[in-house]
C-alpha cells in the first residue's frame, strides 16, 4: 500500500527504547502519556487471535526482547514509525469536501486512480471529462476530496500502534490506537458504513466500481489483525469497543458476500481476485465463520493459483501491465496472506501445485534474481523498488523454500527498515504513484 511507504519514508526522530519490555496488560498511564515513558511490568497480553499473522509467535518473540539486541533494534524501528502517528488523526469519511453520489456523508468515497480528465474543466464541465483510462499513471487529483488518503492512514497507524503496543506495553500507543478506531468505524457521527458502494468512482462514468473494493482488500486485513492484538489486553479498547467493533466486520462481510459489487470482484482474474478472497477469508475468520474463510482458501488452489500462475512462475496478468514488477510482488503479498489464513483453517496453501507445476513457491523464486540484485526485471516497469518483493521472499522463506532463504540476506530493506521479525507477515512496501 502505498500510504505505508510514504509514512515510512517520513520517519521522524527515534525514541529512546527503555530496559522494560514486558507489556502492560492494563492501562497505568494516563491517554496524554508520551511513547516515550518506559513500560510497567505488569501481565503479559494473551496471545492474540489474529487473522493473518501467527499470535502464537507474536508473543515468543516479545518473551526474546531481553535476550536478543537485533530484535530490540527493530523494535525501535517499530516505535519510531508508531510514533509518528501519536499526533495524527483521527480521521473520519465525514470530513470530505463533497460526500458520496447520493449524499451520504458516511458512505465511502474513492477516485480511480489511473482515469484522467481530457478537457480543461469548465463552469459547464467541473470535471473535464469524458475521463480516460491511463494504466500505472496516478491522477493527483485523486489524492485530495475523497477518503483513501485519511483511509490508508487509518489502516497504517492502527497496525503499527497495536504492534508498538504489544512489543513495550506504553499505553499512549493502544488508547491512540482505540480512539482511531473508534472514530472511523464505530461513533455515530463520524463512522463510516459497512460497505465500499462508492469505491474508486469515476467522474461523469460511473458513482462506484467493484474494483474499488480493493481500497480495502490491500490492508483491511492488517486492521483485523490490529483489532486481535488490541483485544488481548490493550488499555483504551473496551469490551464495548471489541463488541461494536465485531459487528461492523460482520456487515462489512455480509456486504463482501451478497453486494453485485462483491460477486463481480470476487469473479476477477488477477490480483483483484486474490485480493477479494484475501479479504474474505479474514473477515470470514475474524467472525468466526471458520468454515467460509477455510473454504475460500481451499478455493484458491484451482480458481487462483491453477490459472493466473505460470509453469514458470511467473504472473502472465500482472506482467501484462505497464508496472509489472509491482502488480507481481502485490499480488503475492494478497496469496502469501491468503497463506497464513489458511494455516489457521487447516490448509497449507504453500503445498499445493497446478496440474503444470504453477505453485506460490515457484512464483516467489521467479522474482528472486531481481529481488536480490543478480539480474534486471526483463519486464515494463515504470517505478522498480527493488525491496517490493521483501516481505514475500521472507514468506516463502519461512514457508520452506530453500531459494528465498537463501535469498534473504540479498534482500534491500525497505524505507524504515525491515520489521518482517515483528510482523511475519507480507504487506505492500512499494509506493503505487508512478
């Protein structure tokens, strides 16, 4: 996602990480308490029942913290990027210059984001259309009057405060956590519907597209993640919290399941696809639907991996656009997540291979040589980042391939560091302006 790379390039001063590291399992602090005030030590969280990531190894890698000086060296990386959020947000869909087609200030609001005016606007005309299509070349208008801007700042700062959190036990993290939380999906005044109806719209075309669904297909799933590790003792995040919290992902589900717009995007052939079922399967699971969300990875096999991976592993759709480098690492960030859901529901998506050999393993190793510098990306790419494919080369590491583990000392680190010992779990590093 691309909010995660800008913020992370704008890491601010460093914050002195103190000898207490065991978390607090209730609040001491008062909300205004600074990042920076050591952690009392008090009972540790419970594990956490996250979607995507392992809470089992979550809480063995907070119990190595006094042992280990490299992880507390991420740690600060963690609490450096954390703190910046401190003194942000909260963010809410009613504050947009213009609501959604309809009126409704509480509906979600997005522009696509490769569609361009073709005349000069007009009193007649506002918007200069008819609008056209231009693949990987990001309107800028798109990035002001709608709500994915503040919405990708509510995915990012609610995942790195809850980890910050769950690594020193600093209360100041959670209750910001909480009250962005709140404000954005939970008080009656500011939230925002359980639905994307008006999602990555376009000017005089179209009020909203399934496409748009994957405004929160990208890190949603990171939001669930942030609400577990929140419910396992976090100050500032009430049962009450935890409650409405739930039934907001429960509609939101039942939007994803049974919306036109849902069943045409879960019907797309690319990294899209992926995306729905990625998202699907969590919310599914964060419900306690287990049966959906081990279904939808189950699915995956024959309806994903069969037919938009390659013998050779690579992605043909993704190679087809203009940042093919991107879209390749961006839709292994969604199968590598659809991955550790599945190792919550019994299913090892890592072993499955095509009827040609088509595999996530293959797909990963068919990036390793530009990943790690041996050779260029033979396809079009108009911004490569070499450290886009960091966190799934990791995945595949951890999964068991023998050449991403190798890999991985090869790797660049993306901008703020590499928090893969943190957060096991792949996110979209690499920016989508371009």
């Amino acid at each position: 996602m691309s909010g995660r790379a800008r913020a992370a390039a704008l890491l601010a001063a460093v914050v002195t990480f103190g000898t207490a590291l065991v978390p607090v399992a209730h609040a001491a602090a008062p909300s205004s308490a600074r990042a920076g005030s050591p952690a009392s030590a008090h009972a540790a969280p419970k594990v956490p029942r996250t979607a995507v990531l392992d809470g089992a190894r979550l809480q063995q890698t907070r119990a190595r913290l006094d042992h280990d000086p490299q992880l507390r060296r991420t740690v600060k990386d963690l609490t450096t990027r954390a703190d910046t959020w401190l003194d942000q947000g909260p963010w809410t869909v009613v504050d947009k210059p213009r609501p959604a087609p309809g009126g409704d200030v509480h509906e979600y609001l997005s522009q696509a984001p490769y569609w361009w005016p073709t005349t000069t606007p007009t009193a007649d005309n506002p918007w200069g259309c008819p609008y056209v299509q231009r693949d990987g070349q990001r309107n800028p208008e798109v990035d002001s009057g709608t709500d994915r801007q503040d919405a990708e700042k509510v995915f990012d700062s609610t995942y790195d405060l809850a980890l910050a959190w769950y690594y020193t036990g600093r209360s100041a993290y959670a209750e910001k956590a909480g009250q962005i939380l709140r404000t954005w999906f939970l008080d009656p005044a500011t939230r925002m519907n359980p639905d994307l109806e008006h999602a990555q719209f376009i000017p005089c075309k179209y009020d909203g597209r399934a496409i748009g669904i994957i405004d929160f297909s990208q890190s949603y799933t990171s939001v669930l993640d942030a609400q577990a590790i929140l419910a396992a003792g976090a100050p500032g995040w009430s049962t009450q919290d935890r409650t409405a919290m739930g039934k907001w992902n429960t509609g939101f589900l039942d939007w994803l399941k049974n919306s036109d717009f849902g069943h045409e995007e879960g019907a797309a052939a690319n990294n899209h696809g992926t995306f729905y079922d990625m998202q699907l399967a969590a919310l599914a699971y964060a419900a306690g639907d287990t049966a959906l969300a081990r279904r939808t990875v189950l699915d995956a096999r024959a309806k994903r991996i069969d037919p938009q991976i390659a013998a050779d592993g690579s992605q043909p759709q993704e190679l087809t656009r203009t940042r093919s480098w991107h879209y390749s690492t961006f839709d292994l960030v969604a199968y590598t997540r659809l991955a550790d859901i599945g190792r919550h529901v019994g299913v090892n998506l890592w072993a499955y291979q095509g009827p040609d050999g088509q595999s996530l393993f293959k797909a990963v190793d068919y990036l390793l040589p530009a990943a790690t510098g041996a050779a260029a990306w033979p396809h079009p790419e108009l911004e490569f980042d070499r450290y886009a494919a960091c966190d799934i080369v990791h995945a595949a590491a951890d999964a068991g391939d023998q050449a991403a583990r190798r890999a991985v000392p090869k790797l660049a680190a993306p901008p703020g560091g590499d928090l893969w010992a943190l957060r096991p779990a792949a996110e979209q590093l690499d920016s989508i302006a371009g």
